[in-house]
C-alpha cells in the first residue's frame, strides 16, 4: 500500500505492506529500478520510504519483493509553470521607461 495516489517531483512517498517472511529485505522496484528497500519486522510487515530517481508523468507501478511479490500504483504528476506575464510586464516597463527618457532629453 503505497501513502498516497499520486505524487509531484520532490514529494515523499511511503510503502507499507504485510505477509512477507519475518526478517526478510524487502526490494522496492518500479519500472525495473529500484526505488526503495526495507526489512520486514517479526511479524512479516513492513514500511520503507519509496524515491523515484526518474520523474516521468503517468501511472507506476511499484513492486515489493520479500518471498511474496506485492504491488501498489502512483501516479507521478509534473506541473510547469509558465511565467509569461512576469517578462512581458518586464520588457513593457522597460519600453515605457525608455520613451519617457527620450521625451525627457529632446
């Protein structure tokens, strides 16, 4: 069971899970990598922190092996911003600032 259904570059991420074999490592993978590993308690449970070392948009699917194969998805979600009207204001007050010096000097 993975914390939270969907996270933003930076965000962190938990698993947790239970049935493995008590004391066993646990492998965290998605997509082929490894994004997280953690040792199982006595009762066969578990919790580790995932980290995706790609940021790829879209649904993921991750792995948990320890003797029992479990999954849980996320979906990695990218955002960008922008920022358009913060240079044309930029480029406008500099324009403005420009005319109003050449009237000033003529």
């Amino acid at each position: 069971m993975l914390d939270r259904p969907s996270v933003q570059p930076g965000d962190e991420l938990s698993a947790s899970g239970k049935g493995c074999e008590p004391s066993r490592m646990v492998t965290l993978t998605s997509d082929g990598m490894e994004v997280g590993s953690a040792y199982a308690d006595s009762s066969g449970a578990f919790t580790a922190p995932v980290e995706f070392t790609r940021i790829e948009a879209g649904r993921h699917t991750v792995i948990a092996e320890c003797g029992v194969r479990l999954t849980g998805a996320v979906d990695q979600v990218v955002t960008r911003s922008s920022g358009g009207q913060t240079g044309t204001l930029v480029i406008l007050v500099f324009f403005v600032l420009a005319g109003i010096t050449a009237i000033r000097f003529r």
